[in-house]
C-alpha cells in the first residue's frame, strides 16, 4: 500500500474517530421542551431598538475586519504573491524564511484591518462598551498580534521542518506533534496569555466570597480562589469564567460584574462551575487535539510534499484560514449545545429560574447582546445562544419544577 493511500486510511479513521466523539459526548438536548424564543417576551421595544442600532453602528466594521483576516493569507497563498514574497526576502535558510513570511503575511493583514479595529473601537465607545484610551487599545491590540503570530510562526516551523526532515511520511510525527501542542496551549494559556490582558486580584473575605467558595464546595468542584479581574479599565461588559485544571482552579469575575446584586453574581459563577465539574476545557481540548490530528492529515493529501518548500509557506498560511473558518459553525454548534448545558446545571444548582432569567437580561442590556442575530452570523460567530434563548430555558426547567418565570418586558 501506497503512503498516500495509508495517509487516506488515516485520514478516514481519524475523522470518523473523531466525529463519533463529537457525536456521543455534544449535550445535543440539555432540556427538553424548551420552546423558540421571542425576543419581544422579555425585552422592550427600546431594549431591541438599542441592539438594532449598535449592530447596525459596529457590525459592517467587525465583519470588515474578520474578512480581511481571512481574505489577506488566502490572496497571498492561492496567487503567485506568495512565492514571490518568499523570494524577495532573499533569505536562504529555511528556518528564518518561514517566520519571515508568516510575521509580513499577518502583519499585512493586521494594517489593512487596522482602520475597520479604529472605527469599531470608536463605535464601542459612543456605546459605552469600551474604557480603554487608545494607548491601552494599541498595547492590547499588539499584545494579542505578538501572541497569534508567535502561534502561527511556532505552528508553521514544526510542519514545514518536519516535512523537510522526513520527506514522505512527514506527516505522523507532524500530527502527533500538533496534538500535543493544542494540550500544552490549553494547560498554558491562563498562566502565560491571560496575564497579559488583565492583572488578577484574590477577592477581598466577605459574604459574597464565601457564597462563592461554599457554592463551589456543594458543587463538588474544588476551587483554590476566587479572583477579581481589573476588566474595567478596558470595558464595561460583565463576565466571569473558571480557569486552571483541578487543585489549581480559580473562579474569576469581572470587576464589572461585582456591580449587579450578588444573587445574579451567584448564577453566573454557578454556569461557570458547570463547566468545570462537566470538565469542558479538557474535553475542548481532547476535541481539539483530534482535530490536529486530522488536520495535519488532510494537508498532507492537500500539499503533500510540497510543504518542504518554505516558498508555500503562505499556501501553508491560506490553507489554515480557510480550515478555522470552515469548522467555525461546527465548533459553534457544539459550544452552544455545552453552554446550554452549564445554565441547566446552573438552575440545578441554584434553583432560581427567576434570577437566572433576570440575570441573562441584565447581561444582555448591559452588554448590548445580540437578541436575534442573522443565522449565518450566528452560525459563524456566536458561541452562546442568544439571550432569549437563554432565558427560554429558564422558563421551561422553572415550568417542570412548578416555578413561574413571567415575561421580563411586562415587568
């Protein structure tokens, strides 16, 4: 049998695999019997004026910038710019070529989206969204550049020096190698990027510490502290997440977030102890391992070994964006149908629909969320379900309990 039949067979095998773990462990009906939802049930008519109005003021601007971040590597690698940009850097050795045409290639590409970030930025200052001066703005903006760039010229180094290592069956150590690197940037990524963004406090003993610690301790999910992020010198938005593995876990609010009443702070904390004791970033990050795995495979039966030549570097660079963009429904889907799953477990835990569904509103108008999005863009974007969404579920798990969630706008 050929190599390029057993990368086809690996192939195969790796996607099946990898699509039946997606099928049997996605939550696809966290709840049963939650209905379509209606934004007009719970929102006013000026509280979906006001979404209307600032999607219409900052979308055509984002959605800009999103394309140009695809468009840009799939120009440069689909034409004759690519290997004529490698070429007129004149760099001889490869291992100083590939990070030379990734760092122009996605520097290119962050100039060009640079005044749809301004124009955006402005948007989401009128709006009320954004604290940032513009010195904060350009070191978050060059900070998150410094990291996805150094990702792509690591990413890129380890594939096109494995296939110039082993010409034919290249592809093996590069998937297996790629597997590991998304388990070591999942385990890195709160020690090492999240610091870089926001500087983490432990919060101050008190009564709402210590509901979050004993909230933890019955969930059965243990939990080293509870940090405050300083998320207001960059925004107004309200969030909180848990982040670390195991012993090491820490709940982590917004200080945005300690400004709406503690009993909706308590919902939000128990959605995010759902992902820990579901343990979902390390299933994300198996998922993603597999995905690798699989990637890696059908670039070989893409290139080949073609990959060798560092002068396809940029097809190397297309070639990812087109993937990220593809599976972004998929991953989408999936992560809606799991944070689904963490608000049913949240009401589980807490057994207050009426909070969870007041909570999900507060969010909402302070965040200036989208309530009924086009489904091509919340099939590309949103990871969340919608607010109403949301809130539906809550009313259909406080009707199977015997707890009545009113509409929200008549209220």
């Amino acid at each position: 049998m050929s190599e390029r039949r057993i990368a086809a067979l690996a192939g195969v095998v790796v996607g099946a695999a990898l699509l039946l773990v997606v099928v049997v462990t996605t939550p696809w009906m966290p709840l049963d019997g939650v209905p379509a939802s209606d934004p007009a049930t719970d929102f006013t008519a000026a509280d979906i004026a006001r979404q209307d109005a600032f999607r219409a003021d900052v979308l055509p601007w984002s959605t800009l910038s999103w394309a140009l971040s695809v468009l840009v590597p799939v120009v440069i690698g689909f034409s004759s710019l690519g290997r004529r940009l490698a070429e007129a850097l004149r760099v001889r050795r490869w291992y100083l070529l590939v990070p030379l045409v990734v760092v122009v290639i996605a520097l290119a590409g962050s100039l060009l989206a640079l005044p749809s970030g301004i124009v955006t930025e402005r948007a989401l200052r009128r709006w009320g969204l954004s604290t940032q001066d513009w010195g904060s703005w350009a070191r978050d903006r060059a900070v998150g550049w410094v990291i996805g760039t150094a990702a792509l010229v690591l990413l890129a180094l380890l594939l096109v020096g494995m296939a110039r290592r082993w010409r034919t069956w290249w592809w093996v150590p590069a998937a297996l190698s790629a597997a590991v690197l998304v388990v070591v940037v999942s385990f890195a990524y709160p020690v090492l990027v999240e610091p870089r963004f926001n500087e983490f406090t432990s919060m101050p003993a008190g009564a709402l510490r210590d509901d979050l610690m004993e909230l933890a301790a019955a969930d059965g999910v243990p939990v080293q502290d509870v940090l405050v992020a300083d998320a207001s010198r960059r925004t107004t938005s309200l969030n909180a997440y848990v982040s670390g593995f195991g012993s090491t876990r820490r709940i982590v609010v917004y200080d945005t977030l300690l400004r709406i009443p503690p009993e909706q702070v308590r919902l939000v904390v128990a959605h995010e102890l759902g992902h820990a004791k579901r343990n979902d970033v390390l299933h994300g990050t198996m998922v993603g391992a597999l995905a690798a795995l699989f990637g890696v495979i059908l670039l070989r039966l893409l290139i080949g070994s073609r990959l060798a030549d560092p002068r396809n570097t940029a097809l190397l660079l297309a070639l990812i964006a087109i993937g990220t963009t593809v599976v972004a429904p998929a991953q989408n889907l999936i992560s809606r149908r799991i944070e689904t799953r963490a608000d049913v477990h949240s009401l589980d835990l807490t057994r207050d629909p009426a909070v969870f569904a007041a909570m999900q509103h507060q969010l909402a108008v302070t965040n200036i969320s989208a309530l009924d999005p086009a489904p091509w863009r919340f099939a590309m974007f949103s990871s969340h379900p919608t607010p109403p969404q949301r809130i539906e579920v809550a009313r259909t798990w406080g009707s199977q309990h015997g707890i009545a969630v009113p509409p929200l706008a008549s209220q």
